[in-house]
C-alpha cells in the first residue's frame, strides 16, 4: 500500500507500535514454550499482546485517510 507523505508520523507510530506488539507475541510464546502453567501470567501476556496488537491496528486505521490509489 502507498501512503502520502503526510502519513509520514503515523507511519513512525505504526512501526514502533508493531515492534511492540512482537515483544509481548514474542514474551506469550516463550512462556507457553517454557511450559508455564501460571494461568495469570499467561492471561496478562495475552492481554499485552492483545492490547498490542489493538493499538497497532488503531494506528493502521488512521493511516488509511492517507493511502493513496485505492
């Protein structure tokens, strides 16, 4: 997908924020490959990861209003 260049510093944002989300993937796969079994942690892991996730995908959202050809 092509974005103009006003979509510059949300494109900054969506980078960092997709970094972040593959951390908290990265952390919730260790754990379960580790074989833990402490339910709350791994609920806590999962919610980073989904929030995450959610976040990135806000910032791909706003990102649209500045995609260029269809």
């Amino acid at each position: 997908m092509i974005f103009n260049e006003n979509a510059m510093p949300l494109m900054v944002k969506y980078q960092a924020a997709r970094e972040v989300e593959a951390i908290a993937t990265q952390a919730l796969l260790s754990a379960m490959e580790n074989g833990s079994r402490d339910m709350p942690a791994l609920d806590a892991l999962t919610q980073e990861m989904t929030d995450a996730h959610n976040k990135a995908m806000d910032i791909w959202d706003a990102l649209q209003q500045h995609r260029i050809g269809s």
